[in-house]
C-alpha cells in the first residue's frame, strides 16, 4: 500500500451490474453501470432501468442544446456557454463535455464521435504557456472563436479533459485517430509542469500563477479537489508527485472542514494558505465578494469529493461529507430539496434565498454515501431528474450528478 493511502476497497467499479441493454457496445456492455462501494446507494423511487432512461433523456436535451459546431472548423465541438454575447465557450465547459460523452461511451452510439470533435476545440485553442493546456475562454470575433480575456488556463477545465482523455483510453483503446492515452499524458504532465506549486503540493489557479506568486502562489479552488482525478493521473502515469498532490489535498479538505465548516461541512469557494494554515480566502481575493463562502464555485464539491470514496473507497473524505449530508438534509432545508439555496457562509447561512440546481444537484451524490441518506435521496432525485433545461453550468453540474448517482462514473 502507498506510503499515507489509507485501505480502498477492490476495483469494484469494472464490475457489471446486470442492466437491460441498450446503445453501442464499446468495450463495456451497452449499458454498463459500475459497482460502487459497499453500502452506496440508488434512489429507491425509481428501479435502475428507469434511472438511465432518466440520465439518457438528460444527457440528450444537454447535447441538443449546449453543443455546437466550431464556425471555423465543421470537424470541431464546442460546450456554448450559454450566451449570445460575450464569451461563447469556456474550458470548464469543454471538460464537461468531455467527461460526459467519454462517460456515456456505451450508451451513445455518436459518443465516439463527439468525443473527438470536442477534444479537437480543446487543443486549438492552447495557452500561452503550454500547447497542452486549454485558454480558459473564447468569444465570437467575425465568426471566429477567439481566445479572451488572457490566453491562460483554468485549472478545472483541464483536470476534468486529461480525466476525459485517460476514459477515451479505456473505452475505445488508443490505436485510432487520436492517441487518447497519449494526449491524456501530454495534459497531465503539463499540469505537474505548469500548475502544480512543486514547493506545496497544490493546485494552483492555473498556468498563470507562479509558485512564488505573494497573492495567489498558495491560493486554490476548493472545487479543484477532484481526489478520484488525482489518483487517476498517478495511477497512469507513475509520477509519484501526484500522488503528494492528491494527499496534500485531503489535508486541505479536512483541515478546512474541521477549523471553519465543523458543523457544515462546507468549503469555501478559494482557499489560502497563511503561515501553516489553510483558510478561507478573503472577499475579493480573485472573483467577488464571495470568495471565502460556499458559492458557484464550490458548488460542485458535494460530488467532487465524493467520488473517490463511491469509486476508491477512501474514506478520509467521509467526516467532511457526513456532515454535510446531515446538514442539508435536516437543518438548511428540513429535507425539501427547493430549500437548496444558491450559496452559503460556512457556518450555513443563505446566500441567496432562492433554489439553485447547480447546488441541488451534487448533493445527490454525496447522498449516495451512506443507507441512511435514502429518503434524502429520494426526494433530491425526484427533484433533480425532473428538471427542464435551463442554463449552462446548472445542466452541466445536474447531468454529471445524475450520471454519478446512477452508477455511470468510471475511474480509469
């Protein structure tokens, strides 16, 4: 066992859950799910068959309305970030997309396809410091996309498209058009090059931060602690580096938790590190006055950082959303999902008093966690998967969470 891992149970997830059959055969049968760990669960108000009828419905109304061919190349797909004007595609987005399609390889007979035209936008639009990583943003110019605001990275975007490229790998093999394995390299290692602060083991905001940087050197998105990616670049690669990244990351994880958001479990949207100790970030420190509280960024954490332990069986995660999961299921809203609001402070009060799906939908995921979260769990699905489409980044975070919660989500 590797020096600080604590005990995973076996690769369950490469283990078929009996399904009725539907799509194209990749490598997996058509409709594939994968076995979590012992004691995760399903929602209980639909059988499985019904639950990824559910997920395919969402996931198609999503391509059908977020994907869209490049002006300048008909080869090329982007993520559209939902507006007419202004920036028109993200690298956020394309990671979505990515993941998505790649994990939705043996239900979609075109995810090949797709897959591939968006991973052909993701490498033309590179950054200035590497060809590996992607600008963080592109906006219409004369029916051109054209990079925006800084021709920089956006740490998210290429952790979610290297984790994309390493799923590729497995589902279809790397000896077609593109090397899949070998792409996915390519962007991992220029992460460790290029984003990773070498001297803390953290990731930084992306390429644009240097390590000695006195604002934003030890800065992070508390977001970006996507454990199961982690571990899935050190496990494709060997670089032991990855795996100081992914431990120094659950130190973060649970000391935040435990010195700021004990009762919560939330996380705030920026974390920095001042002396020895990892806090919340102040208001203003990159995006707004929010930045210290639970927002649009951290939103995503009830499914990040659940997803090693359903697909890994890591349990250091487990305090974190435990308490969670007991606070938004009995204090903040009294067990009705609409009373999921659209941010917090860490000590759980509203932001925003209206409901927000981009926050509903991850704790579905982090619902699946424990028996105990059944009826909470119910009543989230229920919620989530009857949703109309609505905005970009909220439909994004719904269909990825309605994919981890049916059993769709692969470690590679």
């Amino acid at each position: 066992m590797l020096r600080g891992a604590h005990p995973v149970f076996p690769r369950l997830k490469r283990t078929v859950v009996l399904l009725l059959a539907a799509g194209q055969l990749g490598l997996y049968p058509a409709s594939s799910a994968f076995a979590y760990v012992p004691g995760a669960i399903t929602p209980a108000v639909v059988n499985q068959s019904q639950m990824l009828n559910q997920v395919d419905a969402a996931y198609a109304a999503w391509k059908t309305r977020y994907l869209r061919t490049d002006p300048q190349d008909a080869s090329r797909l982007y993520v559209w970030f939902g507006s007419e004007t202004g920036k028109q595609v993200v690298s956020e987005g394309q990671g979505f997309g990515m993941l998505a399609v790649a994990q939705m390889a043996a239900r979609d007979p075109q995810a090949r396809a797709t897959f591939d035209a968006l991973f052909r936008y993701y490498r033309a639009h590179p950054t200035l410091a590497s060809p590996w990583l992607m600008a963080w943003a592109q906006s219409l110019s004369d029916n051109r996309l054209v990079d925006t605001d800084g021709q920089n990275s956006a740490t998210d975007g290429d952790l979610d498209a290297a984790y994309g490229l390493l799923l590729a790998d497995q589902v279809w093999g790397s000896t077609g058009t593109i090397n899949y394995r070998d792409e996915a390299h390519k962007t991992i290692n220029a992460l460790m090059d290029k984003v990773v602060n070498q001297s803390e083991w953290t990731l930084k905001l992306g390429d644009w931060v240097g390590d000695g940087d006195a604002t934003y050197g030890k800065g992070l998105r508390g977001s970006d602690l996507m454990f199961n990616h982690l571990r899935a670049f050190h496990e494709a690669t060997g670089d032991a580096r990855w795996r100081a990244v992914l431990d120094k990351s659950y130190v973060i994880a649970d000391s935040v938790f435990r010195n700021y958001g004990p009762n919560t479990g939330l996380l705030p949207d920026f974390i920095v590190k001042q002396g020895t100790d990892f806090r919340p970030a102040p208001a203003g420190f990159l995006e707004g006055a929010n930045d210290g509280n639970y927002s649009w960024n951290n939103c995503r954490v009830p499914w990040r950082l659940s997803l090693d332990y359903l697909l890994n069986g890591d349990t250091r995660a487990l305090p974190l959303l435990q308490a969670l999961n007991r606070w938004v299921s009995t204090t903040a809203t009294g067990g009705d999902p609409n009373r999921i609001y659209g941010g917090y402070t860490l000590d759980g009060q509203a932001l925003n008093p209206y409901f927000q799906m981009a926050f509903a939908a991850p704790f579905a995921v982090s619902a699946t966690i424990d028996s105990g979260n059944q009826t909470w769990l119910n009543a989230l699905w229920t919620r989530i998967a009857a949703a109309p489409v609505n905005e970009y980044y909220s439909d994004s975070i719904r269909l990825l969470s309605m994919m981890a919660v049916a059993g769709l989500w692969q470690q590679p």
